[in-house]
C-alpha cells in the first residue's frame, strides 16, 4: 500500500503504544520497513502521561510536536471488568479522549486517526451492522460507558471538522489477535484471555473454562493486519466519516470455533467446560467491510483459521504468559 501522500514531513505520536495494536504499528513501522522518508514515529505509554489530565497531555504534546497522531489510549478491560465498573470506563475515556483531540487542535495536529470498537454499535440492531449505523440506538448494556465514550470520539471529529475545519477520523476494528496482547482472564478481551486459560489449563492438567454458551460470534483481525490499515488511513484516507477496518462478515465464527481452533493449535486435550450461567455479552457484531473494499478491494487479510497464527501469537508472548502464572 504505497502512499501517494504529498504534503511533507510527518512527526507521527502514537498514543498507547506499548498496547496490542500499537506494538504492532511499530512492528510493521521498524521492523517491516514500512516508514517513509520524513516519517518520524514516536510511541507512548502510560509511563509517559497520564492522558486523563490535561497538564500532561499538553507536556507530551509540547514534547514531541507531532503533526499527524494515531491515539490509541484507551481505558480496556474484559467483559466482566466492563459490567463491574462501567462508569469507570465512562469518566475514564471521556478525559482521555477529549484531551487528546482538543490539544492535538490547540498545537493545530493536522490529521487525527482515533480507534473505535465494534462494541459502539447498537444492540438491537440489523446485520450486516456498517458505519452510518453507530448513533441508530443504544449500544449492549454489558459495556454502555466504553461505549459510548468511544461514540463520541466520532461526535467530536465531526465537531472539529464543522467548526475548524480539522481532519480527525476513526477506525473501527473487530476483535483482535496478536502479540503483546493481555492473557489474563480478568482483563484480557476474548480471544487472548481465552490463550491464556488454554496455556494454564494444560501446564495444572485442569479442565477448560469458558465463560458462556460459546455460541456468540465474533470476526476476529490480525492486529498487525489492522496496524497497516490505521497506517493507510493517516496517509491516504480523507473522510472524517469512520471507516471499519475487519475482515468480512463471511470471516465470522462462533466463540465455540474460536476455543476448538485456540485448543488444537495449542494441543491441548484436556476437558471444555462452557458456564452457560455466565453472559455470553453481545451474540454478535457483524460489521460489513464493504467500504473498506471500495478503497482496498485486492488487500490481504490473516486468516485465524491457520493454527500457526494462534500458536505464533502464544509463543511471540509467551514469557508475559508464564509471568502472569507464576
């Protein structure tokens, strides 16, 4: 994906670096070659600023003077840390949010990429979901406050731009694997928190449990897939309209399918418990890519499907696995 982007130097600051998707940026920036002449990349991480106070946003900003910011930082957690502690995740995003977007504007940041989550679009709803469909009702119940602190990073680009003119946009991406992601039950998102039960089950000889029926479903995307597309978006892409950055809808399958492929990849032989007590959250997200394919019809996603995909996101992590069982 060669940019035809003209318009000169870039200081591109990555706000939460250090997390899943942005490692992989700096994967596929350092490691990949995929930087351009006067591209400079600076990668944040909490240990930097702490982005829900605005004294420090505004210092890291004046740090690095970025023209171009990838904001990343989020407040995450698990699904049932999200039904635990909703305003927290609420007040928590607003400030981060509102803090990055309003100093990239006041140090006059030309181009603004956020990242969203398929968990913004609503509950009730029809499928294929898309990008016009986001503000159309309520988002699940399970994780309302991230949600809707996710929503209005959308509300606010379309502000900045009506009323300044700012190009500030968004990807939605669906859920994601990949190295440098969190494992544990507790916080981790499904897929990797489930890696993680896999790797403990089979090193204590214990049974696998899953929390739910298994039978939600969910398209899963590489994170190093979704970190070429943000890179595309901030050099190419020119709406302040989001764009869902996923694999298709034809790509879903069902929790169920994603533990038996996590299992095989990782040998494990053991029992699968599925606790029908526990919710299952959202049955389904189904976005559609169809946009995504207008611009990027011939690119190339990661199938899950592939055991070594799974079993190379465990082993890339696994001294952080074993850390976090000792």
């Amino acid at each position: 994906m060669a940019s035809k982007n003209k318009a000169g130097p870039m200081r591109v600051l990555v706000t939460g670096g250090s997390g899943l998707v942005g490692s992989a940026i700096k994967h596929v920036v350092e490691e990949k070659g995929e930087s351009l002449d006067g591209e400079e990349w600076f990668f944040l991480s909490s240990k930097d600023a702490d982005l829900r106070d605005t004294e420090q946003t505004r210092a890291v900003f004046e740090k690095y003077r970025p023209t171009h910011v990838i904001h990343l930082a989020a407040k995450v957690g698990g699904l049932f840390m999200h039904l635990r502690e909703n305003l927290h995740f609420l007040r928590d995003n607003l400030k981060i949010n509102d803090n990055v977007l309003q100093t990239a504007h006041e140090m006059n940041v030309s181009k603004v990429v956020s990242c969203l989550s398929n968990c913004i679009f609503p509950d009730k709803t029809t499928y294929p979901i898309d990008e016009t469909m986001i503000h159309n009702g309520p988002p699940h119940e399970s994780n309302f406050g991230y949600s809707y602190a996710k929503r209005m990073i959308d509300v606010q680009n379309r502000a900045y731009f009506k009323q300044y003119g700012r190009c500030y946009t968004a990807v939605i991406p669906t859920n994601l694997f990949g190295p440098h992601d969190n494992f544990t039950a507790e916080n981790g998102h499904m897929l990797p928190a489930v890696i993680g039960k896999v790797y403990r089950a089979k090193q204590e000889g214990t049974q696998l449990n899953v929390c739910g029926t298994g039978n939600g479903r969910r398209q899963f995307t590489f994170s190093q897939d979704l970190a070429r597309l943000i890179i595309w978006v901030l050099r190419e892409y020119e709406e302040v309209d989001p764009i869902i950055t996923s694999v298709g809808a034809e790509d879903e399958i069902s929790i169920k399918e994603a533990v038996e492929m996590i299992t095989k990849a990782l040998d494990f032989t053991g029992e699968i418990h599925y606790d029908n007590t526990m919710s299952d959250g959202q049955i389904k997200k189904t976005a559609s890519n169809a946009k995504l394919r207008r611009y990027l019809p011939d690119f190339t996603f990661t199938p899950l499907d592939e055991g070594e995909n799974v079993r190379g996101t465990l082993n890339n992590d696994l001294h952080d696995i074993i850390w976090m069982f000792r």
